[in-house]
C-alpha cells in the first residue's frame, strides 16, 4: 500500500507520521508520498513497523516506477507539442 492511501486511511497527518517514524518534519513524509525523494533503509523499515507491514519495499520500487512513466509521459507530450507549434516541412 502506498504511503499517501496508508496515511489517509488512518487518518494521520504528515506530523504525525513524521513523529512516528522520527523524521525530522513533514516536508519529509510529502517528499516519500510523492515519489519526489526515497527514503533510506532505515526510514522504510520504519515505515513499515509504523504501518504494521502494509507499506513495504515493494511499494516505494512501485512508486519510483510510476514517477517514471509519469516523467517518460510528459517528455513525450512536451515533444508533442512542440511539433505541433513547429511542424517539419
């Protein structure tokens, strides 16, 4: 189970999970849900004690697999679009 859904089932808040898994805030917790940075082995670990086993390695590698297909669709978009404002001739 991703981060963000485990959090929001339980209703707890980015402090709170930062408290719980002893992160230093709540910019943290975002940045994990997000997929923006990873946490260490450590912070998984703890993140799976904190969530009894529902989040686990499998869900962070799946997460970075979706940040990438994301990233890999916009660049294609981007690419898109510019050759719709600049068609080749």
């Amino acid at each position: 189970m991703q981060l963000r859904s485990y959090r929001e089932l339980t209703g707890d808040t980015l402090d709170a999970v930062a408290d719980a898994v002893g992160l230093a805030n709540a910019s943290v917790v975002h940045r994990h849900e997000r997929g923006i940075s990873r946490p260490n082995a450590t912070q998984i670990e703890r993140y799976r004690a904190w969530s009894k086993n529902a989040i686990t390695e499998r869900d962070w590698h799946e997460l970075q697999l979706e940040r990438e297909r994301e990233r890999s669709l916009d660049a294609a978009t981007q690419r898109a679009n510019s050759a719709e404002v600049h068609p080749h001739v």
